[in-house]
C-alpha cells in the first residue's frame, strides 16, 4: 500500500468514526423529570444540579394530573425518569396507577422523616407545608381558635370560607382526620362545617385570604407558602390582603396540624435510575433545601436547615406526624365524605 493510499485509508478510518454512536464513556448524561411544580419554583434548582454534576436535566413541566396521565398513557415508553409533585395524595395516585417504582436509594430514604415519605419506598417529601387557619386580625381573636374540628361548631355559622371539595388539599386534610377519629366523626364534621360557610366554595387558597380581607369571612383554610408568597411578592393588593391576617396553628393541644409534602419519584419507565438518585440527593442537599427555605418559603425536611424569615415569624408549631401514605390510602373515603356533606 502505498504511502498517500495509506493516508487516505486513515482518513477514511477517522471519518468513519465520527458516524458511530458516541461510546458510554462520551455520551451526555441526562435525567429526564416531570414537575407540577411551576418552571419558575424548581429550574433554577435542576440547573445548579447541572452545573455542580453535568448531568442535563431535561424538564417537562404541566399540571399534576396531566402529569399523571401523560405518564399512564406512554406506559414503559415513557422517557420520564422522575416524577416532581405536589401533595402526598397525588403522589399515592401515581404509586397506585404503577407509574412509579421503589428505586430510591436507603441512604436517601433515612435522611427524611418516615411519615413524610412512602411506607414502600416509592416516594418521599422534598419540602413541608401545613395547610392553617388565617383569620381577620379585627374581627376574630385568636384564644377564639383551637381545632380544625371546632370549625363545625355554629359559632362560625357564615364565617368560613375555603376552597371547593375537589381541591386535593382538602381532600387531604379530610384524609387525616378519618386516620385519626374514624369516618363517622370525620362525616358529622364536614357536615358541620360545609354549614359554617360563608359563600360557596371558589378560588384558590389566595383567593380565601382575599376574601378574609374584605370582609367576606372571618376564618379560612391555606397553605403556609401561599400566604407567604402573597406576603413577600410584587402584588400590592395581595401583599395588602396578606398582612390584614394572622395565622393560627391548629390541633396544637393534640395531634398536631396538618402538614403535607412536595414530593419526588422515580418513574416505572426510568432509564436513568442512577442519576435520578443522584437528582434527588442534589434535592434534600444543603443549597437546595436552603433554597427552597428562602425563596419559596416552604418548610424543609432535612432537620437543621434554617428557615425563612417569613416563616420564623409565624412561631415554632406543633406538626402532625401521621405517615403522608395514609392520606393517598384514604382519599377515595374522604371524597366521598365530602359529597355527603354537600361540600361543592
């Protein structure tokens, strides 16, 4: 062979080569994750994640029960490696319709409260929120609260305002209490207080602090991070509504309050299970529960990270510590609990 068929023959060789497929070593590592959570509340995370292990996230982001149904629909076909949501009873949704698997690693499941995460292993909390009374600073004093049960007493007759029954936040809480007192109570209850409302149920948890500020009720339900993003963000009415409320943690004397998750899983149909591992340690890791702590003001699950100021200022509180599964396992008993009781 002579010297310039030689050459071409290298060239050829080295071109060749540039078509094969990049080998395991060379490929792009990736992690492909399905969020409820809002673009905003979570990217910045996943790109620290990226830049601190080079592992591309690659995010879909839509409503959870899109979420869920996408996943359900594409079956092992699915690309998703991971499942981002919120609600611990979504979160049993996805478990029961076999789009999750327990492939989380011990070591991560031991670095969260066992209440806070799946009894199996099939998912766990990243962030807490506890789902409070807010009440009219002028109107209601606050040694006048107590309990989410003592919202069915007639004293709060058109006082109450909180969101409608299919809210899965509701459901929930409806939830806990059949774990605790059983049906029957849970039903006498919701039926006591569907009768306390002040108006028909609407809106979102922002919208019932809007409405305890003009005067359309004295009491209602929220989540904690709602009212602390109307306190702290850029919405003047909102900011101006938040401040005429106080929070009141219930159920302090007994059980605790409510809490629930956001939560994280993998998907039945990862491909990647390793880096999802790798994704959800970035998540409970120091920078993005302090992240989460400051910027979304939501609760962390990792013991000893700090909180934001919003939520400091809220006081210390008691947490129910009932295991989150429960409120997935009871979900279809609580709904039907709130239909019965005319809660629309």
């Amino acid at each position: 062979m002579s010297k310039a068929t030689q050459t071409l023959f290298k060239i050829l060789l080295i071109g060749a080569a540039s078509l094969l497929p990049l080998s395991a070593a060379q490929a792009v590592e990736e992690v492909n994750v399905y969020s409820a959570r809002q673009a905003q509340l979570i990217k910045p995370l996943l790109d620290e994640f990226t830049q601190q292990t080079n592992i591309q996230v690659n995010l879909i982001t839509s409503k959870a029960d899109e979420l869920l149904k996408r996943l359900e629909s594409e079956g092992r076909r699915s690309p998703a490696d991971v499942l981002i949501t919120t609600d611990a009873g979504r979160l049993h949704r996805a478990k029961e319709a076999g789009v999750l698997q327990a492939a989380i690693s011990a070591e991560l499941l031991s670095q969260v409260s066992p209440s806070l995460q799946d009894k199996e292993g099939y998912w766990l909390g990243l962030t807490t929120r506890a789902r409070v009374l807010v009440y009219a600073k002028d109107s209601v004093k606050p040694e006048a609260l107590s309990t989410y049960e003592d919202l069915a007493d007639p004293k709060w007759s058109g006082r109450i305002c909180v969101r409608s029954s299919n809210n899965i936040y509701n459901q929930s809480l409806v939830a806990s209490m059949i774990a605790h007192q059983g049906a029957e109570k849970t039903e006498l209850w919701a039926k006591g207080f569907v009768k306390n409302f002040a108006r028909n149920p609407k809106g979102g948890d922002r919208d019932q602090v809007m409405a305890v500020a003009a005067g359309m009720c004295d009491v209602a339900l929220v989540n904690t991070y709602y009212l602390a993003q109307m306190l702290n963000g850029n919405d003047p009415a909102q900011r101006d509504a938040a401040n005429q409320v106080a929070v009141f943690w219930p159920n302090q004397e007994d059980r605790g309050t409510h809490v629930n998750v956001s939560g994280i899983a993998i998907t039945q149909s990862a491909k990647n299970v390793e880096n999802a591992n790798k994704l959800i340690a970035f998540m409970l890791s120091k920078t993005a529960q302090n992240w989460y702590a400051e910027t979304n003001n939501e609760y962390p699950v990792v013991e000893g990270t700090p909180i934001s100021a919003t939520l400091q200022s809220w006081g210390e509180f008691k947490s129910d510590r009932l295991n989150l599964s429960k409120l997935g396992e009871l979900n279809p008993q609580a709904v039907k609990i709130m239909d019965r009781a005319d809660w629309r």
